[in-house]
C-alpha cells in the first residue's frame, strides 16, 4: 500500500473477535492479478463487522467504484448508517 504511505490510513474503529484484519494479505492474494486496473469496480462485503476488509480495500483500489455493506447486528449497522450520514456533508 506505497500509494498512502503518507496518508493516515482508515482503520476499523470497532475491535471485533471475528475480525478480518488479520486475513487481509489473504483477501489480496484472492484478488485477480488485473483487479487494480479493472473499471466499473462494485465492492460487496455481506458481513461489514468492523469494516477491516472495506477500509482496507477502498484505499489500495481507488478503482472501485461503489461499495455495498451489509451489517446484520443492528448497532453496528446503525454505526454505519450514520457514518454514511455524516460524510455526506462534507
């Protein structure tokens, strides 16, 4: 990840047990070798949890395009929704 190494780098602000941090090099390594210069990217995560996966890869493909959460733990789904809310102001 050279291209933010300057750049504070968006982290999963909630400590999960299942987590998928540490299944990050995985997730690249399962990713088409072409992936960073596909276009019309939509990133689908259908257990978001703390968003490891989803912060991570929308800063190493700025390709992608779109992305779609799912949360099934209301509170946390709630966390997201008005994360959503709230960057839209900006």
């Amino acid at each position: 990840m050279k291209l933010f190494e300057n750049m504070t780098q968006a982290r999963p602000f909630i400590k999960w047990v299942v987590g998928k941090t540490q299944l990050l090099d995985e997730v690249r390594k399962s990713l088409p070798l072409d992936f960073a210069s596909r276009q019309h990217i939509t990133y689908v995560d259908p257990f978001v949890g703390g968003g490891a996966v989803m912060f991570w890869i929308l800063q190493a493909y700025p390709n992608i395009e779109r992305a779609v959460i799912n949360e099934s733990i209301k509170r946390r789904k709630a966390i997201f929704v008005r994360l959503r809310k709230w960057s839209k102001r900006f």
